[in-house]
C-alpha cells in the first residue's frame, strides 16, 4: 500500500472519527438533555400527585371528624332522649302511687287552672280512681264555679280534661298532658346537666 493511499485512509479514518465522536457527543448531549427534561416532568408529576394525595387526605380528614361530630351529637340526642324518657317514666310511677291530701290539693289546683282556662261553668271528665278526690274538689270549689263532673271515665294516669258546657273548648290538664308540655324544658335542663358533666 502506497504512502498517499495509507494517507487518504488514515485522513477518511479521522474524518469518519471526527464524525462519529460529534455524533456521539450530539447524541450525549440530547440523551442529557431529555433525561433532564424527564426529571422535570417527572418531578412536576410527582408534585401534582403529592397535593392531590394532601387534598384528598384533608378532605377525607374532615369528612371523618364531619361524621365522628354527628355521630357524637346523635348519641347524645339519644342519651339526652333516654334520660328525658326516665325521668317521665319517673314520674308517671310517682304520680300513679299518690295519694291522699296533698293529691287532692293537686287536684284542686289543676281544676282551678281549667276554670282559668275554660271559665266558671264547665264539664270536669277524670279516670276512675280521681272520681272521689275531683267530686271533693269540685265541692270545695262550689261557690267560685259551677263544675259538672262527667260520669265517663278518662284513661288516664290522674289529672282533669276540662271542657265548656257545649264541649266546643277543652283543656287537657291531665298528668299526661302536663308532663308532654313539660318535656321542652325539661330536655333543656338535662341538656345543660349532661354538658356541665
């Protein structure tokens, strides 16, 4: 092989060197450059997820102590009902077993509230067991009023419904009755009870 031939290779070999060493460095540098660019998408997309993930872990978070609330406020609606329930239950048992003077001032007092309400001529209805202290009552009473008692038998725990001559007006003032309207303000006084504890 001639001295110019090896020359001529040797000058296409650099070449062909010089060629591909750019090549590959083009080849480095644009591989570097997507790497980089990737990182980038990659980090981005990792921080997106990362604040959804904290989004959702905050909106699970008070859905949680949203749900932990109301279930805390109903069992106290329920404690608080079945405390209301006991007392009434209470004092139905108390009632049902009174007797005696202090029963007829009761009584004496809850026909007075019905002459209040109805007025002075009106029809008293009670259950069985009253009839002996509300026709005492109702005697006691006898100059201030003239009160009818009615021979039908209420169901009832004691207590009178009221109603005028022609029954148009009534007014409950039966145990029952009394202790229903009671029930609001009674359910406030446990409330407050039950939260001071």
């Amino acid at each position: 092989m001639s001295n110019a031939t090896s020359n001529t290779l040797d000058k296409v070999s650099g070449d062909f060197e010089s060629e591909l060493l750019a090549e590959l460095q083009n080849g480095k540098e644009t591989a570097v450059s997507t790497i980089e660019s990737s990182k980038k998408e990659a980090r981005a997309a990792v921080t997106k997820i990362l604040e959804g993930s904290v989004k959702q872990a905050e909106s699970l978070h008070r859905q949680i102590i949203g749900t932990a609330e109301l279930e805390t406020r109903n069992a106290q609606l329920k404690t608080l009902e079945k405390a209301v329930v006991e007392v009434f239950d209470s004092a139905v048992k108390e009632l049902q077993a009174e007797s005696g003077s202090r029963y007829e001032k009761a009584l004496v007092n809850l026909i007075k509230e019905g002459i209040d309400a109805i007025g002075p001529k009106a029809k008293v209805s009670c259950n069985l067991k009253d009839r002996k202290a509300v026709a005492s009552a109702i005697s006691k009473l006898g100059g201030q009023s003239k009160l009818v008692l009615e021979e039908k038998s209420l169901d009832t725990i004691g207590g009178v419904i009221m109603t005028n001559s022609d029954g148009s007006v009534g007014f409950d003032n039966t145990f029952e009755a009394r202790l229903e309207r009671m029930r609001p303000s009674l359910r406030m006084e446990i409330s407050a009870i039950l939260a001071s504890n």
